[in-house]
C-alpha cells in the first residue's frame, strides 16, 4: 500500500559562517557547510531521524536496513501496534526494531530476503529507490532510462526510474546511479526530504546559466530577478534589486588579487568538487563568496543580501552557491 508522507515546514537555519551568528547545529558533525545540512536539519526537527549519544549524526556512514525502517514509518507515521508477526526468521520481539520491520513488511515497503530482514545490512541505492517508490504516490517511470548503469530488467530499473522522474534523485555527475553502492545516511536523508516535502527541496522552477567564456555553470531560482550577461562575458547577476545582489563569474587567477582562502571555509559543491565559502553579517546584510581554483581560473558565487531577502531564500541561496560546476 502506497503512502503519501505529509509535507511540512521548516524555517531553515543562517547559511553564514562562525564569522557571524548562527542557530544551534543538531549535530556535532553537520556543520552549516555541509552539502545535506538542510534536509538532515528538517528531519530531525521532525523527530524522524536522530544521531548517537556522542553527538554526531555520521553522515558519511551506510544507512543500516533497521534505519531505514524506522525513518520510514516516523516519516509515513505509521501505525506499529497490532501488526502481524512478519516472520523474520534473523530477528525475534526483543530486536529494538521489531514492530518497525513488522509495520514496513505489512506495509511491503521492505519486504526482507529469503525470510530474512537482514537489520544490520546495509541499504543499497537501487533498494533504497524501492522503498522510496513503495512509500509514496510516484509516477512509475514508464518510458524513461536515466541512468546508463540502469537497464530494463534490473529488479529496481522501475522503481529507480520513478524517483528520477520525480526528482528525487538526479544521480551522479557522470550519469549513473551506482544501484548496487551503499546509501549513507546523509544521502538517504537528501532523499526521504524530497519525497516528503517536495516544495521545499525539490525545485523544478530553475534557469541553468552556462558561461562559456569560462566554461561553467549556475542554477538558480526562476522568480530571481536576474541581470543580462556581462559585456565581458565573466558572468552574469543571478538576482539584483534594491538590497540585494548575487553573481556569477570567473576571472583569471592572480595571486595578488586573489581571496586569502585562509579566511575561507573548505566545502564540497553538490557534484563533489571541493571550494572555499566565506561569508559576513554586518549592518543588516549578509555577505557571501564562494570561491574555485582550478587550471588558473577562479569561479565565484557571490553576493550581498538583506536579512528579509535571505530569511525567505535561505534554501534557495544555498541550493545555487553549491550549484557551481565547472564544464570540462
């Protein structure tokens, strides 16, 4: 049986650095950088996930099948009482996670191997699209091929097919989607935010900007409202109006006019590239630069934003900082 997870909202949290003030991190090991703070913020202000006693959320760890099974029933809010036995032969009523593998096997979200549950295994990709697609009302794909790694006649090919569909995955910068690797647990909780409020991470209402002076792209927000391209063909003003400015734009790199990345922050960009943030509150606005340096070339994401601006386009300004990609 197919359920739709209710969406809900969630006020999200100042993307700036220590320079300036901050809300609380949930975590000791998700700072405000890392590329999945929003959605693993918003399900635990759900209570649908939680981290371990020393702290951490270990987001780079595989995401266990007893995890995943709790995640989803606290997501779906199922019902775990009066379920019938599902007959696990590796696990028995005192296993902590018992009557969620019993709500998710009633449900035939997870439906176990050869009568086992295997609670300790590790969820692959391709299984996780299974649960997703069981979970909630997707689309069924029909008629799409993704990924080239994904074939008609693959166990999950459907159910991979119709979380792509719905954008709740895009798959690797390569064009694959690795279903038979393991699903961290940061990466499951970027999936489980999408199917279950969509409004607020999925954004399909986008303009890709592709500079070919420089050879890289942006996405940001249609509602922005944007400049024409430079002259110079550096870039381009993703939003301008009164009190608040963003850009992109590349430059040649020269070591005298160059940023001192020693005040900057190492973060890792949505296709895994590494670069430098920094930002700045001061006088009611906040003030950003994102920074890459490859092959002599600097690639920037900047700008300079009111506290109204940025309280209702958080996500958004995130979402297009982390969008940077160099083209080769």
């Amino acid at each position: 049986m197919k359920r739709t997870g209710m969406a809900v909202a969630l006020t999200a949290g100042l993307f700036i650095s220590a320079t300036g003030s901050a809300l609380a991190q949930s975590f000791d090991d998700v700072s405000q950088t890392f590329w999945a703070e929003s959605e693993i913020t918003y399900l635990s202000d759900q209570g649908i996930i939680s981290g371990y006693e020393d702290g951490d959320f270990h987001p780079n760890e595989p995401v266990k099948r007893s995890q995943a099974a709790a995640m989803i029933v606290k997501a779906l809010d199922l019902e775990t009482g009066n379920r019938p036995s599902p007959g696990f032969s590796d696990i028995t009523r005192d296993f902590h996670a018992f009557e969620e593998a019993a709500a998710v096997k009633d449900e035939e979200i997870i439906t176990g191997n050869d009568g086992r549950f295997l609670p300790n295994n590790s969820l692959k990709r391709g299984q996780m699209a299974a649960v997703l697609n069981r979970s909630f009302d997707f689309s069924d794909g029909e008629g799409s091929n993704y990924f080239r790694d994904v074939e008609e006649g693959d166990v999950f090919f459907h159910d991979i097919q119709a979380i792509a569909q719905a954008d709740i995955t895009t798959g690797y910068q390569d064009g694959t989607f690795g279903p038979n690797e393991n699903v961290t647990r940061a990466q499951f909780s970027v999936f489980l935010a999408r199917a279950l409020s969509p409004e607020q991470f999925v954004e399909p209402d986008r303009t890709t900007y592709i500079n070919e002076r420089f050879s890289y792209e942006v996405t940001y927000p249609d509602d922005w409202t944007a400049a024409q391209e430079a002259d110079n063909g550096d870039g381009k003003v993703l939003h301008n109006d009164t009190a608040s400015t963003i850009r992109a734009y590349g430059t040649h790199h020269m070591e005298s006019t160059a940023p001192d990345l020693s005040n900057y922050q190492e973060v890792t960009l949505q296709n895994g590239d590494k670069a430098h943030y920094q930002s700045k509150r001061e006088d009611n606005t906040i003030t950003f630069d994102l920074v890459r340096i490859e092959d002599d070339i600097e690639y920037h994401v900047s700008g300079e934003v009111s506290e109204a601006f940025y309280s209702t386009n958080s996500n958004e300004i995130r979402d297009t900082i982390y969008s940077l990609k160099t083209v080769d």
